[in-house]
C-alpha cells in the first residue's frame, strides 16, 4: 500500500512548516501546502518542502480564465508539485487546459504530469449558499454535476468530502482518485470538522487520499500521531 496520509502544512511561518515536514516526511505520503502559507512564503516553501524528499500537494484552488489557469498549472509543474488543486465550477474548458498543461509541461521537463483535482462544492456552502449565487441544485446533485463533468474534462482526480466518496464511487469511473479532508481518528478532536470518518472508514469507502491536518500537526508527538494512522489502516 502507498503511504495515502497528506499532511495539511496549515501553519504562517516557513520554520513551523519545515519543522512538521522535516519530522513527518518519513511517515507521510504527502505535505498540502494551501493557501496561508504559500502566500506568506511563495514558491520557496515548495522547494523547501520537496527537497524534504517529501511529494507536495498544492492546495491553492485555481480558478479563472482557461489560458490563465493552465499558466499557472505550468508554473506548478516547473515547481515539481505532485498534486494541485482546481475548482470544477470554472467549467470543462478550464478544467482541459489545466489537464492539458500538467501533461504537456510535465512531458517536456520529463517529469510525470501532476495530479490535477477538482474541487467541486465547497464543504461551507449549503443550499441557501449555492441559491444565492443562482445554483437551484442542492449540494449533494451539484457535487455529482461537478464531479462528472470534471472526469468528462479528462481530470483523473477530485477533491470530496469523506460522505461524498460512495457516492461519487458509483458515479465516477473507478480510476479517478478521490482525496479527502474532514478526516478524524476516533480518539480525535473534532475542531470545526462536523461530518467526518476515520481514516480506515473513508479508505473502505473508497478514498485514494486523506488529507489530515490538526490530528497530526497539533500533537504533542507528530510523528507519533501520524505513525498511528498509517497503522490502523493496516
Ligand atoms: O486540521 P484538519 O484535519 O481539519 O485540516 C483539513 C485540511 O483540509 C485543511 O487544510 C482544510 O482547509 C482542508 N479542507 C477541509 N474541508 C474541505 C476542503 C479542504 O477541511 N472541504
């Protein structure tokens, strides 16, 4: 089994985060870098992170004109990421030029060609939220709508919430990779996660991924933590 535990580097300082990666990166598959730190420390904190020896999952949720997007999926690539996100609300269009330029970029610097996600409904949004912004559909039919037409765009994985993975199981052909946040060991703290799963229930629901932040980073032992997932799901 590959090593499916992405570390959320949700941290402000480039020290706090290549103190976690240094000590993690033997026992995780993967370090998400989002937004609050990529903005406070710009591309070095990927360098950083990925000379760690780590793969780095770029969590910045691309999302505007197609050529805008695939100009900053090849800047991704340059920066050697292995994953990146997207939001599948920027359309079919959006969503090929993205495919297409993580596989045309990473083709010429001989690289494999990183996983593009589709972030489909934001986990915050309700039906009220969606209705606002014109979307009659209720949360659970949108995620479906992104969902489809996001593979149908050629994007090979996704972003879900772990209640949607069966789901999108039945609907999404079973090569796309499905990687999940809202992760909670049982003896965990919640925080402002509501609708979680274990990290052993969201792998037998069929997750590829799981994206875990607090539970691990906000131990007192991380690697400790960290080492007991990979092991309850053995
Ligand atoms: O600390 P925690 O395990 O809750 O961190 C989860 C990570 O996944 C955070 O970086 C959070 O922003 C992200 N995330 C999430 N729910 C979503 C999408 C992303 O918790 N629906």
């Amino acid at each position: 089994m590959q090593n499916p535990i992405i570390v959320a580097l949700d941290v402000p300082t480039m020290d706090a985060a290549l103190k976690l990666a240094e000590q993690l990166a033997p026992a995780v598959g993967a370090f998400k870098i989002g937004k609050e730190l990529f903005t406070a420390c710009g591309p070095e904190i990927v360098r950083r992170v990925r000379a760690t020896g780590a793969s780095v999952f770029l969590d910045l949720k691309f999302h505007d004109i197609p050529n805008t997007v695939a100009k900053a999926v090849e800047s991704a690539v340059r920066l050697d990421v292995q994953m990146l996100t997207i939001h599948a609300s920027g359309g079919s269009a959006m969503m090929a030029a993205a495919e297409k330029a993580a596989q045309e970029t990473a083709s010429r610097s001989g690289r494999n060609a990183p996983l593009v996600l589709g972030v489909t409904v934001l986990t915050s949004m309700d039906a009220h939220d969606l209705a606002e912004t014109g979307v009659t559909a209720t949360p659970a039919q949108q995620v479906e709508r992104l969902a489809s037409l996001a593979a149908k765009a050629g994007l090979r994985g996704l972003v879900c919430s772990p209640l949607e993975i069966a789901r999108l199981r039945e609907i999404l052909p079973a090569s796309v990779q499905l990687v999940t946040p809202g992760i909670r060991p049982a003896d965990a703290e919640k925080g402002d996660q509501k609708r979680t799963l274990t990290p052993k229930e969201a792998m037998q629901a069929g997750a590829s991924w799981l994206v875990i932040g607090r539970p691990i980073c906000a131990a007192e032992n991380p690697r400790a933590a960290a080492e007991k997932i990979l092991e309850s799901l053995r």
